[in-house]
C-alpha cells in the first residue's frame, strides 16, 4: 500500500485524473482523502467512487477556488481539524485558458491561468506547508505538463504558468527539505480521459477527419505507442507522494510514454 494510514489533499477532482488520484490514494490505504474543486457536485462523484470500493476511507469534501487565499486556508485547516495533520498533498487544479496564438492571444487569460495555475498552487501550498511543519514532514507533488518541455502551438500561456511553478518548486525543495517536507513534479503529456476524449471529438468534428485516424497521429509520437490512460499517470503522481520516493525532491518525473525525454 503506496499511501498506508496517510492524509491525502486532491484539489481540482473532477473527471479525469483529480478523480484517479483520489480513488487510487484510498485503493492504496490511505486513511483519508480530502476532495477539493470549486464545483461541489464533482465531490460528490468523487466521494461515491470512493466509498463504492467498501474500504472505510474517511472521506471530507470541502468546495474550494484556489485562487481565493482564504478558501485555501480552509482547506487545510478543515483538514487538521478532521483528521490532525497532513501528509500528502496533490496540487491537481488547473486553468487551462483560452488556446489561441500568442500574437492574437488576449493576456487576460494568461493572467487568468496564472492566477489559478502558479498563484493558487502556491497559496494552498503555503497552507499545507504550515502544517507539515508541524506534524515532521510530507510530500507535495504538482501535477504538471509536457508543454513546458515541448511546446504546443495555442497553448503559450497555460505552458507559461506551469513553468513558473516548476520553477518555484525547485526553490520550495530546497528550502522545505529541513522539514522533511519533500516537493516533486509530475509532467504529463498527451492523456486519455475525458478531456482528451472531448478534444478529438472536436477536433473530428472541425476537420472531418475521424478520430481514430486523429489519435493514430498522436501515438506515433509516443515510442510506447498509445495515449498514456489517466489512471496510470495518477500511479506515476503516487509514487512521488509515497514512502519509496522518500529520498526524492525537486524531481520533475515525465510521464508521457517517452514522447518528451530529457537529455
């Protein structure tokens, strides 16, 4: 069990991997798992999903806009409150923007996805941070993208938000490593869930093209040869929160099927 008797924060549940990371941590024995978004009806989902597994997992839910400094305070406060510390955090919410060419590109979206993407991660990190300090440690992973290694044509100010946070997470690393507190990135790539579904099925829509020829092109892109799923990128995300990456901080895990590979 990756996550045995943790305390688990997901924010940003909603379909697709917010949800995997949630319902995966309670698979791996979590004792509990706090489910944050700011639509409530996405916790609810969440939460069914969870207790359909018939584990016991104690579960809270907690309606939160990270963008909001003080709803982000909650989150972790309630959380302590309920369950007397923190151990894991998932920074999984996101503000993808409007996709449009940086020279046509209206920056109030860029400040938009800032706002939520870096300035939110950060104010429910400095939240969570607080209380790991207190409790002797724990790990923060960010969900990530390869965008910021690769770029993608219409998607300049999403890349750009996530890339400051992967800046400052190296610097929180550094800083939060004599607290026991670790900080990691996971970088997905191409993703299949329902966010990718929805965009082939737009995509064969506007070109009449069919979207099996669409995601053929996509794969040969990726030497494993498929979208990676979202539940196996979720499984990437827990090994950094878990107890075998305990030596592990200021990684950035890529996690895409080889599409993007560092050199």
């Amino acid at each position: 069990m990756l996550l045995q008797d943790k305390v688990v924060i997901v924010s940003g549940i909603g379909p697709g991997l917010g949800q995997e990371l949630s319902t995966l941590s309670a698979k791996e024995g979590a004792s509990a798992v706090v489910l944050a978004a700011r639509t409530a009806a996405r916790l609810d989902a969440a939460e069914q999903e969870i207790r359909d597994l018939g584990l016991g997992t104690r579960i809270l839910k907690v309606p939160t806009d990270i963008a909001d400094p003080e709803q982000c305070q909650r989150l972790a406060d309630r959380t302590v409150e309920a369950f007397g510390r923190i151990d894991v955090l998932f920074n999984s919410a996101y503000d993808p923007g409007s996709f449009e060419p940086i020279d046509q590109a209206d920056l109030e979206g860029w400040r938009r996805s800032m706002d939520v993407n870096f300035f939110g991660t950060m104010q429910l990190t400095q939240a969570c941070v607080a209380h790991m300090k207190e409790s002797g440690g724990g790990a923060i992973v960010m969900i990530a993208t390869m965008v910021e290694h690769k770029p993608l044509a219409t998607q300049g100010g999403y890349g750009s938000s996530k890339a400051a946070l992967r800046n400052a997470t190296k610097h929180l690393a550094l800083e939060l490593g004599q607290y026991q507190i670790r900080v990691n990135s996971c970088h997905m790539g191409w993703m299949w869930g329902p966010a990718v579904e929805g965009y082939f099925a737009w995509q064969s829509q506007a070109t009449g093209r069919p979207q099996e020829e669409l995601i053929a092109d996509v794969s040969r892109n990726i030497p494993l040869g498929e979208i990676p799923d979202d539940g196996d990128c979720a499984r990437a995300a827990l090994f950094l929160a878990s107890d075998y990456a305990r030596v592990v901080t200021g990684a950035a895990l890529d996690v895409n099927g080889g599409e993007y590979m560092p050199i």
